[in-house]
C-alpha cells in the first residue's frame, strides 16, 4: 500500500546544467505535480554541487526526493512510494506488436484512400499485411546482429545454416515492398511463402511441441513479445499473403 502523502510537500533535487537536464528529475518532478504535490525544485547545476549532495547524502545518483525529513530516493523508489508500480524491464509485453499492428493497419487504410477514394477494400487487407511485413522487417534491420542472435533460439533453419538470420530481414522487407507495390509478384510470393512457412513450423514446434518459454525475435533482437501465438500469428498472414498473390498471377 502507498504511504501516507497527505502533507504534498515534497523537496526534489536534481541536475540541470547547461550540458546535461536529467530526464529522471523531470519524471520525478512530473510525478510529483500529478500527485497534487507541492514542489520545492531545487536545480544542482554544476558537477560540484552534484558530488556535494551526493556526499552530503550519502547517495549514488540524482534525482532524490524528499517528502517531509523522509528522503525517498530516485525516480523508481519515488514511483513504488506512491504506488505507481513500474515494470521491468524485461517483462514480457505485447505492447510494440499491438502498437506496429495498429501503425500499419491505419496506414493501409490511408493509403486505400489515396489510391481508391474509398476506406476499406480487399485490396486494404493486402495493405495491411505487405506493410505490417515492411515495419516488421524495419525492427529487425535495426540491430540485425542482435535480431540473428535471438532467432537462433527457436527458427529451425537458422539453427542449421546461422546466416538465414541475417538474411531474413531482407527477405521480409523486400517482399512486403514489392507486395505494396504489386509488382514481381513471382518473386515476392514465394519468397514469403518459404520464410513464412519454415517460421510458422518453428514456433509451432519451440512453442507448442517443446513447450519453451522464449521471447520472439519478430519485433526485433532486444524485443520482449514472447514467441507464441502473436509469432505464429505473423507467420500465418504472411503464408496467406503469399498463396493469395500466387493465386492472382
């Protein structure tokens, strides 16, 4: 349970120098207002007037909060004393799929609008899934070292033939181009379809045969999505995608 705050005073101290604004003290002062509290900002604006508090205190870092004598800490001990619980950071979420997901459905249906002077079409789906395979294939060229690293964990021909991870990225972005573009379909297609295909075989047997508890690479090598239904998910629209686009040549 929270602690007692009825008093909404509270003293913050943190850095503000001409080179440096520390982002925590803003977040802490932020959280503080939100509480209705009353805050007497007390900038350190030199690297002396630092390590003074620092010594004075007794403390590693800034910000360090004050409420009443109580000093309360950083950012993070601030937020848990007023009961804002904060995740870690290597909890599992799907939040960066939803998020990527909704991006390229709303972006299809813009695009629909410009080309078609209408909302949704078939040709809306087709959008959505060519450019939700270009935004996935982005999270990936960000760090592809970092995304080949974590696909050894779980894809069947990576695990065979390590270069597969670096290549992927490409294959997925580059096919989901061409699918926006409709062009060169007889290369786009299949391409897909075999990466789409070997994933979808991967996660199915990392997550449903084995019955391990890992994280997907699919947004990229530092993501936190767990490998399960969301991966295979992505897989599958991609093997549909492709079976759809050879079906129209």
């Amino acid at each position: 349970m929270p602690k007692d705050t009825t008093a909404k005073t509270a003293t913050l101290y943190r850095m503000v120098m001409t080179d440096h604004m520390c982002p925590y003290g803003l977040k802490s002062k932020d959280l503080l207002e939100r509480q209705c509290f009353q805050v007497d900002d007390r900038h350190l604006t030199s690297r002396d007037e630092v390590d003074a508090f620092k010594a004075k205190h007794d403390v590693k870092t800034t910000p360090q909060t004050f409420i009443g004598e109580e000093r309360i800490g950083g950012f993070d001990d601030l937020s848990a004393h007023l009961g804002k619980v904060t995740k870690s950071k290597d909890a599992t979420t799907y939040k960066p799929v939803i998020a990527l997901f909704t991006v390229a459905l709303l972006m299809a249906i813009a695009v629909t609008w410009v080309a078609l002077g209408t909302v949704f079409t078939g040709r809306t789906v087709e959008w959505f899934i060519s450019i939700s395979m270009v935004l996935l294939g982005l999270q990936k060229l960000q760090d592809v070292e970092r995304f080949a690293t974590m696909f050894l964990n779980y894809d069947l021909l990576a695990q065979r033939w390590v270069r597969y991870g670096y290549v992927y990225p490409f294959v997925e972005t580059g096919a989901g181009l061409l699918m926006i573009a409709g062009v060169l379909t007889w290369l786009s297609a299949p391409a897909a379809l075999f990466v789409a295909s070997i994933g979808a075989i991967s996660v199915f047997k990392a997550v449903y045969i084995d019955k391990r508890e890992i994280k997907c690479a699919c947004a990229g090598g530092d993501s936190k999505v767990p490998l399960g239904f969301v991966s295979l998910t992505e897989n599958l629209m991609m093997i549909g995608m492709a079976i759809w686009m050879l079906s129209k040549l």
